[in-house]
C-alpha cells in the first residue's frame, strides 16, 4: 500500500495527531498505562541528554508558550489558574520537610542577595520607595484605628475573655492545655511538638521540692525572697542597662539594649569582698554572714539560706568544681614553695560540651563539669569553654561575659532551678536520643514550661 501524499506539511501533522486520537481511544487501561511509561521514560531519557544550551533553549520555549497562553486568558481562565496555581503551591509547601524548608529559605534569600547586588541606581531607589510606600501604607491604618480605639474605650463594657479550665491532656507528653490551643487533629504542638520532643526528667532535690511547695515551714521565707536566694547562691550575675520610664505611672522594668551574664575569677580583686562563685571556697558559715551582708538580701533567714548552700556544696558540679580548683591552687603554692620556683598559670575550664574526652586536655584534675590544669604557656586554645583564672590579668576585663548559647547558663545564673549544674539549651540538642532533627530553642523552653502533674520547679519557683 503506497503512502498518502499530502499537499502541505500542516495537512500531514494534522492527519497523524487524527490516527493518534483514534488510537488512544481504542486503548485498554493496561496499554494506556504501559504508554504512559514508555512516554515518561523516553522524556526522562531526552531530558537527561540534553546539553546546557538545549536546556536553555527548551526553557525559553516553554517560557513563551506559557507566557502567550496567559495573554489569551479570558478573566475567568485567569481567576482559575490564579487558585490553581495557589493551591498547588500550598500543597506543596505543607509537603515539604524541615530540610527541603531550609533549603528553599536559603534559595529565596540568595537570590534576593543577588537581585540586590545586580541592582543599578535607579533600581535601588525605586525598589527602596517601594518598600517605604508599603509600609506607610500598613502602619497608617493601624495606628489610626489603634488611637481612635483607644479614645473611646470604656472599660466598664469590656468582657472578660474566659479560657476555660485546663484540663486538655496531650496524649504523648500527658501536658495540660486550653480546649481553644487544640489543634483540628487534637494533637497539641506547644507542649511536645506532637511527639517529636522527648526531654530527660530533672533529678530535683527532695528538700527543695517540699520548700517549693509549701509543705516546710521555711517555704513562705523562700518564696517571699526567692529571688534573694537565687541570686545570693548563684555562680554568675546577671545584668542590664536598666532605662526606668519617666513619669509618674506603676513601676517598669525597662531594660535598654540586652540581658548579659558574667562571672570572674576565683578570687576577688584586692579589697573587694568576694561574691558569686568566689563564696563557694570559703566555710560555709562564712559565706553564708557575707551574703546576708548585701543589704539586698535582708529578709533571707540565715538558717534556711545556710541549709541551701550546705546542700549545693554537696551537691552542685559547679561548687565542687571550684573547690577542686582552691585545692589546686593550694598544691601549687605548696610545691612552688618546697621548689623555690614561680606559681604556674591555672586556669579552670567549665566544659561547654560535657561528652568530650578529657583525655584532650594534658594531664587535668577533672570533674562531670570543669577541668582544672596548669601550665606555662598562657590559655589553652578551647574558646567554647569558661575559663576560669585565679585572679584577674592585667590589661584583661576582670569579668567574662558568658554566651547566651552556652549550655550551661541556666545552672550557673539558676542554681535553685537546676541545682546539681544540668546542662540547658544548645546549638547541638536533638528533639530525641537518636533523632536528627534539632530541638530550637523555642522547642526546648515550651517542652519545660509546659503544665503536667508533675513538680516543676520552673513553675513552681515562679514569684
């Protein structure tokens, strides 16, 4: 049978595109599927052999076509496709993992870098005009509602907004939450992240967990002062810049600029009395009468602010860490003295990551938590770590501010909440033992202030 001629190449293509119809619609579902695969293989296959140019090239084609189609929409088509195209794109990204999020944060912001650097003049001001417009635009709205709210509120009409009880349980942490916080799959994420987050039980002291509850006849002292205590019994100080607001209103704590965290050497400068972590070399009694000396500590009971510090010294990393260091320092004054030689450099290290081996430093007197050692070469090369001299150095700040990432600044600025020196949020922590997902730091404090039936010193220690 000799083949059909035709008059024009369009009359061709379109006699073959007719037998192809034909032919699909006399597919079974087995051959419509089998063609499907041969189809996808063959354009995976054409895809993967193609040269960058050939990709170019094939993009802008595509570019095009898609660009005349959207020309052509009806405002119908373009309503649907708009919804369409939304609504593959949320999909998608509730799809995505934590990592194909990173990623695709990381993307988005390097091409923002990179359409900014590239960006001329002109474009840099209209893009900056942009901005500013979009912004006067929502921030003039708001705060005209805002003033106009404020000016004809009255406080006799206003309802109290009612929670309800909490009495909603997570099924995995057993945490208590408001009906109003459950999610429509009645798994709650502020607690445990719907199972994800599994954190150790603190191994809290008997004697503080009845002080915190009311039950001995020292706790109203403790909690009328617990900030006293606290402060009286901790490793390291907190400080800000603190801006009081002018006028004559209720009483604000206004902090200027940031929080930060110090601590200093293992003995004071010379006529300064000692303080903080210092107090933890000396006899108990005595640091006891040199706390109750700081005029701000005048209603702690001398009686219960000893029973404390008697039971960190027995317990606290931290405080038996700085005795071992007192007693090095002792050893070493004793030998330079018998050999007639110079005080070696001895420095202290509060380990920031505790499963290291302490076979890496040379030669250390080590606890759980710090490792004391000496040598004549100045510091030891451990940045992470605290460094912890004897004295201050001169032309050095005689206080270290330690990093809001370090893991052990609750301990050292809370010891009545983690009294034997726990470790608390890092860089490093995964949401389980075995897990690779990393717990945030939001993660880690929403898990710990969570409400469950059981103590928590964190909530129970609130004043």
């Amino acid at each position: 049978m000799r083949p059909k001629k035709y008059n024009s190449e369009e009359e061709r293509k379109a006699a073959a595109a007719e037998r192809r119809q034909n032919a699909r619609q006399q597919e079974t579902a087995d051959q419509r599927a089998e063609r499907l695969q041969r189809d996808a293989e063959a354009k995976r296959l054409h895809l993967d052999s193609e040269t960058a140019e050939q990709r170019a090239v094939r993009h802008l084609r595509y570019a095009e076509t898609y660009r005349i189609r959207i020309d052509n929409d009806t405002a119908e088509q373009h309503a649907a496709r708009l919804q369409r195209d939304a609504e593959a794109k949320r999909l998608k990204l509730d799809s995505e993992t934590a990592d194909q999020r990173a990623a695709r944060h990381l993307r988005n912001a390097e091409t923002y870098r990179s359409r900014i650097d590239n960006e001329t003049a002109e474009q840099h001001a209209a893009r900056l005009q942009r901005d500013a417009e979009a912004h006067r635009r929502f921030r003039r709205p708001t705060m005209q509602t805002n003033a106009i709210d404020l000016a004809n509120i009255d406080e006799k009409k206003i309802i109290e907004f009612y929670c309800g009880q909490m009495n909603e349980r997570c099924e995995f942490c057993n945490s208590l939450n408001f009906m109003g916080e459950r999610p429509p799959d009645k798994k709650f994420t502020a607690c445990c992240h719907k199972d994800k987050i599994d954190l150790p039980e603190q191994d809290y002291p008997e004697y503080l967990e009845t002080l915190m509850n009311g039950v001995d006849h020292n706790s109203k002292n403790l909690m009328e002062n617990i900030r006293s205590y606290n402060s009286s019994l901790a490793f390291a100080s907190m400080g800000a810049n603190i801006a009081t607001p002018p006028g004559y209103g209720p009483y604000c704590f206004r902090i200027h600029d940031q929080i930060y965290h110090r601590t200093g050497t293992l003995h004071p400068v010379e006529e300064q009395p000692p303080k903080f972590a210092q107090l933890y070399i000396l006899d108990t009694a005595e640091a006891t009468r040199k706390r109750l000396s700081i005029p701000e500590n005048h209603g702690c009971d001398e009686n219960l602010l000893n029973k404390l510090a008697e039971l960190l010294a027995n317990i606290n990393n931290f405080a038996m860490s700085y005795k071992m260091l007192r007693d090095v320092e002792k050893e070493a004054i004793q030998e330079a003295n018998n050999n007639g030689t110079e005080l070696p450099n001895i420095v202290m290290a509060i380990k920031n990551d505790r499963t290291q081996d302490v076979r890496r430093y040379n030669k250390p007197t080590a606890s759980e938590v710090a490792v004391v050692f000496q040598n004549d070469d100045g510091e030891p090369p451990f940045i992470r770590d605290i460094l912890i001299h004897l004295k201050p150095i001169e032309n050095q700040p005689m206080l270290k501010r330690i990093s809001i990432l370090d893991p052990n600044l609750d301990a050292l600025v809370y010891p009545l909440f983690y009294p034997r020196a726990e470790q608390g949020w890092t860089t490093y922590l995964k949401q389980k033992p075995g897990s690779s997902q990393r717990l945030s730091q939001m993660q880690y404090y929403s898990y710990l202030l969570s409400v469950r039936d059981k103590f928590n010193p964190l909530l129970n220690g609130e004043n």
